[in-house]
C-alpha cells in the first residue's frame, strides 16, 4: 500500500488539479448540483417536450423564486465547469466569492420553504410537505458544510 504524504494544509497532491487548483471534490460536486436542483429539473422538462408540464411549473411562484435563489448557486457551478489558469476579472470574482454566494443562495432557499413546512400555505398536501421538508434539510446540510467545512473555506480563495 502506497503511502501519500499530506502537507501542513491537510491535503496531498492528488487533491489538486494540474494547474494547482484546490479541485472541488467529490461532496463539493454534489452540493453544488443539490443547489442548483430546480435548473436540474426544468432542463429535464424541456427536453422531454411536455409542454402541459413546462407550462404547470411556470404557473407556480415557489418554482419561480426557487429559480432565482438558486441563480448564484448556478453561476458558482458554471465557474467551476470552466475553472482555469487565467480567469477573467469576473469569473474570479464570482470564485473568490463563491462561498457567500453559496450561503446566501442556501439561506434563500431554507427561507422560501418556511411558509410551506410551518402551515402558512393553505392547501399544501402531505407530499409536497414532505418533499420541502427534505429540501429543507438538503439546504440546511449544504449551507453547514459550506460555511463549516474546511475544504469549502480553502476552495474559495
């Protein structure tokens, strides 16, 4: 068995890519996909060509503003895709300001399913309940590693 020698840092040279970035790892990957969940799903609707469907999503607000708070969480995935030597002015801002956009797009999500969970919304079935409970729980998971996790403090830089 090979043994790898870890830095002072905690972190060895296979946790980094070939132009020296913090590579974002496996949980990074899927906390940043669960972020950005409702894109997942309306691109998936698109291209099954449901029209009735596309056209029900539409209709509904939560969907909506559920679309917009995870608009940074977007951009940061984006910016990850293309990660490279050299970012643009804007590309590195938007990384150097990752975790703050991942907290606040977290934050904003837990926020917009509170009405659901607590009752305020009259007329919401024992499905949708469930379902935005485990959202909940998802962004409350994400938002802790992101301002928690060393490996997210590190990534931004």
């Amino acid at each position: 068995m090979k043994k790898i020698k870890k830095n002072i840092s905690g972190y060895t040279l296979e946790d980094f890519d070939d132009q020296g970035f913090l590579k974002v790892g496996f949980l990074g990957w899927v906390i940043i996909l669960a972020m950005t969940h409702e894109y997942w799903v309306l691109v998936g609707t698109i291209f099954s060509r449901s029209s009735g469907m596309i056209g029900l999503m539409w209709g509904d607000s939560l969907f909506k503003r559920n679309l917009l708070t995870q608009l940074p969480s977007l951009l940061i995935l984006f910016v990850a895709i293309n990660r490279k030597a050299g970012l643009g002015k804007i590309q590195s801002f938007l990384w150097k300001s990752g975790r703050v956009l991942l907290s606040i797009s977290a934050i904003a999500s837990i926020l917009s399913l509170i009405p659901i969970i607590s009752g305020v919304n009259i007329g919401t079935d024992e499905g949708e309940l469930l379902v935005s409970f485990l959202k909940f729980l998802l962004f409350g998971f994400c938002f802790c590693w992101i301002v928690l996790s060393k490996r997210s403090k590190d990534l931004f830089k």
